[in-house]
C-alpha cells in the first residue's frame, strides 16, 4: 500500500520549481526525511538526469519504498534510512540537500544534529534547502502556524514550529550561511543555505 498525504501533494508543485533552480550542475539530490514518497516520486519524474535519493527513519521505508517501486523509474534508488541526529550520515559529499515540514516534527536538537551533520556532508558551495513553517522575529506569527505549532507542542512537547534566527544559528555554526527566505503559499518558506568555504 502506497501512504498518501494532501499535503504532500498540494506542496510538490510549489516546492519542484524552486529546487529546480538549484539543479543545474547537479547530478545527485538527497532528501531527508521523504515522509510518503510521493514527492520525491514526482520530482523524479520531472527530472530524469537527477539521481533522487530518498531517506527517513526505518518505519517510513516500505511506504516509500512501495511509491519507488510503483514508478519504475532508474533515476530513484531504494529508499535509505537515516535519523539526522545519527553521528554518521552514510552518503558520499552532497552538492543539493533537501527537506519538507521535517524540522517542526523533530526535536530542536535533532535540528541542530542535522546541521552538525550537514558541515560533514555538503559540498562546498552546495545548498540546503527547507520548506516549511518558521517563526520570525521580525514578522508577526500567522493564527494558522500558532495554531498548528499548538497542535504539535501539545501532540509531542519536543516539537514544534522552529525560530528562523535559531536555525540560522545552527546554521551558521555549522559553516553555511542562509542565502535566502522565499515566501510561499499558506504561511510557509523555502529557506535557502549555502555551505562556505571550510
Ligand atoms: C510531516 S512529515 C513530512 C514528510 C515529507 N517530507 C513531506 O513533506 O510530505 C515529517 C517527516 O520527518 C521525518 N523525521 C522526523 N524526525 C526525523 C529524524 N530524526 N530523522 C529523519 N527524519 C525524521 C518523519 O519520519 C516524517 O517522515
């Protein structure tokens, strides 16, 4: 059985043409955290040249697993479990990373793993990208992220809608430096990051 999120598929469409930009020069895109698969499917099938490679946590693998094998499609490996917080990410260097809605589902210190992390996998001059819903400092917070950051606090106190100046601290003690925000529908952002020079 193949899992299915409406958000997942309400977000691909809005998500692919950014990621695209950074695809250029890129043979190899890493997800963290596929969730469904459905996405990452997609994207695959947009984007033949580009080797997808899907990732999460064990007891997410055969759903995406089964979305990979529906496709057929050479481009998209078995999927690959991975905790970000785990002190080994078993990839070769990464130039394009990727992530949807992970960093309010996980703990803030997963978040900042994930970065620690990200200094030893991405390339120089690659880029992180995170869709999602944050909370700036200098923007009022939307009701509908307060009310889903209510939600997820009150389903698991460790979660929670994430401050953009905290991960852009992690960020940045972790050599990358965020390049942009783009503002998208329903209240969430892509952020964009650049690793440094080391
Ligand atoms: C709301 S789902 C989003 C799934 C998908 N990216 C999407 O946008 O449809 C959050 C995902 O984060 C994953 N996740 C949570 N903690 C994680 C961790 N420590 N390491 C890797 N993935 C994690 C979950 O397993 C889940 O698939």
């Amino acid at each position: 059985m193949k899992p299915y999120a409406d958000a997942a598929e309400e977000n691909k469409t809005v998500v692919l043409p950014l990621i695209a930009r950074f695809l250029p020069g890129v043979d190899e895109v890493l997800e963290l955290g596929s969730g469904t698969g459905q996405q990452i499917v997609y994207f695959a099938g947009q984007y033949p040249q580009v080797r997808w490679q899907a990732t999460d946590l064990p007891e997410n693998l055969p759903g995406i697993q089964a979305w990979i094998d529906a496709a057929g499609l050479d481009n998209l490996p078995p999927a690959q479990a991975l905790d970000v917080a785990q002190p080994h990410w078993p990839f070769a260097p990464q130039s394009l990373i990727y992530t949807s809605n992970t960093l309010h589902i996980m703990s803030k210190d997963h978040v900042r793993m994930l970065f620690c992390r990200l200094a030893e996998v991405l390339n120089e001059g690659g880029h992180f990208l995170v869709y999602g819903p944050f909370r700036f400092a200098d923007q009022p917070f939307a009701q509908s992220n307060a009310r889903f950051d209510r939600f997820l606090r009150e389903r698991d106190p460790r979660s929670g809608i994430r401050d953009f100046e905290e991960i852009c601290a992690f960020a940045q003690a972790n050599g990358l430096a965020h390049q942009e925000s783009i503002a998208l529908p329903h209240n969430n952002h892509m952020l964009v990051f650049r690793r440094e020079a080391h």
